[in-house]
C-alpha cells in the first residue's frame, strides 16, 4: 500500500503543479479569493465530494466518505490557506502574477495543490477507508481571521471533527522531508495601536509644541523595556513596533503620532499580562512628556499547541509512504503565528506539520519575499503523508 499511495501521487504531479502555477499566475487577498474558490470547486466536484455550502464567497468545505466498513470510523479535517499577500513578485518565473501588488509569497498555492492531490486520491480509493474526510479551504489566513470565519461556518461540527492537520512549506528542511514539533509550536499573535497626543508648532520653535515625535521615540524604547526587563529570558516574547506615522512637513511638529505593531508569546499567562505592562509604560512615558494617549489592543490568535501522539501518526504517515524519508524533530519553536490554533482551540487532537520545500544544496526560500517560488517537487510528498495519515487512522 505504501508505495502504491506515493506513486499515485506522483502520477498526479504534472496536474497538480498545472493547478499549483495557475493559482500563482493569478493570486488573490484574504476575503477576495473568488477565482481561486471557483477552482477548488470545479475540481472538488469532478471527484463527487460533497460540498457544503458556505455564507462566505470564499472558502471551500468538501466531505468525503470511505466505503470500507469499520467499528472505529473517525470524522479527520485537514486543512490549507488559500489567500495572497500584498506583495509585488520579482520572481520571474513563466507563471509571474498578474495581479499587480499580490503574490503568492508563502506557499498557499502549493498547498492548495497538495490537498486537492489527497482528495483525487482518496477519491479513488473509497473501499480503502472508512470514516469521513473534511476538507477545509480556508481564506484569509495571512490576516489571522479566516479560521474563525470557517469554524463560525460550522466546519467542525455535523459531524464533530476527531482529529485536525495541516502543513504548511518550510524552506530549512530539503524536499522529502518533514518536522514536526510537540506542543507549544507557534507563538500567540495580538495587535496594537497607540496613538499619541501633543500639541503642534513650528519645527523653529519646539519649546511651543508639546512634542508627540520625541515621546513617541520614547515609547518605543521603553516598550523594548518589557522584554529584556520584565520578562523572564527563558520565556518567548516579542514586542515589535512596525510602524509609525505622524507629520507631513519638514518644518511642522505635528499634533499626533501613531504607533502600531504585534505581540508574539508563547505563555498564556505572560500574553494577558504584557497588555497591561504596555499600558503601564505608554501612560508614564507619554504623561512625563505631558502627551495624552490612546491604546487599543486586540487579542488575535492563540498558540498552535501539537499534540504529540497525533505527530507521532505524521511520523508513522511519512515513512510508510515515502519509505526511506527524514522524519526531523524541529530543534526550536516558532515565534510566527498562524490562526490554524482556532481549530486546535476546538480540536486539541490535531497538528501542524511542515514540508521541506528546498532542493539539496540550494540556498532556502524566503517566504513573504518578492523572489518566492513554491517548489513543485515537493508536492507529490506533501500528498502522500496526507493521504497515508487517512488510511492509517480510517484503517
């Protein structure tokens, strides 16, 4: 069965990378990725999956039941992002974007190809499986918000989800192999604002203004503060300002200066608690340099927790389908975030693995990069763990 199941996914390989580059070719934003959803469909349909209707425009949610008969039968969702980011594409590959700002930088195109690989597989061999597949499509990941929207959809429910996994391309590991990480694997990610309050004047004569640019410059240091001071080193925590915006002329101090930027942690507790830290800073700084301020703060996506005997299945996936295979142990965590810890929150049974993206002895791809390519040769691997995780836990 082994070979059989990476050898039909390699037999898939042209098709897939036809589907992989013609996503590429025309890349879509988070919540506006209609002609991508228009595809996953017209191929989800020639295999006769079901498909349940969603309120959205984007995302698609198919069903897939196994024929073979089984006292054990489990409902298995497995998931991949869909959307684009804002970035203009200096690959120069054949199939460039032609959507002017927008790529696909971080691999979503290769894994929309590879899970509609698992479903044409699986699709085919129905008497092999028992149990239910959900396949899940999901918008709007790079914007933290898309998860929320498909489980709100109800993709978790009718029937319950058992188990959830989903990869996603990783350009440290060469193609053919793949990590997994138990437990606490990628960071919380929250959002913030912090806008400050001065009095404008003449850049001639400062002494005039109450200078929302100086406290501004302030904050910013003070804020580093939390981390290297307040926060014990063997936590992981990161306070990033990644953005500031405020006055339009060389000569004009101006009244407000807006500051904004993201969290990432990966202790519960210490998340709700660096909110407050900030707060307490940003109140001190900005009324020492008599500024007022306000601060909002949105509390975005949890950790992504693995459970560790669901990798343990990933493990056992890999190396019965693509033989002799590198299962690598991730040395660290991640301090990215990814809103796949919504169904994690739902399903604790579940993991996020990644897929080795690089060929031996080329220098790593850097996702969210305007030179970015997704490696096709990694997809037939990507289509035969899926695939191979199916029929171990459908036995």
């Amino acid at each position: 069965m082994s070979k059989k199941i990476f050898n039909k996914a390699r037999e898939l390989k042209k098709e897939l990378i036809k589907i992989r580059q013609n996503i590429h070719q025309h890349p879509e934003l988070a919540f506006q990725e209609i002609r991508t959803t228009t595809i996953i469909k017209e191929e989800l349909k020639k295999l006769g999956i079901t498909l349940i209707p969603l309120k959205s425009e984007t995302g698609v949610y198919g069903l897939l039941k196994g024929e073979k008969k089984s006292s054990n039968e489990t409902v298995t969702a497995l998931r991949a992002d869909i959307d684009a980011l804002p970035i203009q594409e200096q690959s120069g590959v054949e199939y460039q974007s032609v959507n002017e700002g927008i790529m696909h930088a971080c691999g979503h195109d290769g894994h929309i190809a590879i899970l509609l690989g698992v479903a044409k597989v699986l699709s085919s061999m129905k008497s092999d499986f028992s149990g239910i597949v959900k396949f899940i499509f999901q918008p709007a990941e790079e914007v933290l918000g898309g998860a929320k929207m498909m489980v709100e959809e109800g993709v978790l429910v009718n029937p319950s989800v058992n188990t959830i996994v989903a990869l996603h391309c990783y350009p440290l590991l060469e193609v053919g192999k793949i990590g997994i990480y138990d437990g606490v694997y990628m960071a919380s990610a929250d959002k913030f604002t912090i806008k400050i309050v001065g009095k404008g004047a003449h850049g001639a004569y400062p002494h005039k203004s109450v200078d929302p640019i100086v406290t501004a410059a302030q904050v910013v240091i003070a804020l580093q503060e939390i981390i290297s001071r307040e926060i014990n080193a063997l936590d992981k925590a990161v306070i990033s300002i990644c953005g500031i915006k405020g006055g339009r002329a060389f000569n004009i101090i101006p009244e407000i200066v807006t500051l904004f930027g993201t969290v990432r942690c990966h202790n519960p507790e210490l998340r709700n608690a660096i909110k407050e830290k900030m707060e307490r800073i940003i109140k001190g700084v900005t009324s020492a340099y008599k500024c007022s301020y306000h601060f909002d703060y949105e509390f975005c996506v949890s950790q992504v927790i693995n459970a560790p005997e669901i990798n343990d299945l990933i493990a056992k996936a890999a190396k019965e389908s693509l033989g002799e295979v590198k299962v690598e142990i991730l040395d660290y965590p991640a301090m990215g975030s990814e809103d796949f810890s919504v169904y994690l929150e739902k399903v604790p049974n579940g993991t996020f693995f990644r897929l080795g993206i690089t060929d031996p002895g080329k220098d790593p791809l850097i996702p969210h990069s305007s030179h970015f390519n997704f490696n096709d040769e990694a997809i037939p691997y990507g289509v035969a763990v899926l695939t191979q995780l199916i029929l171990d836990l459908n036995i």
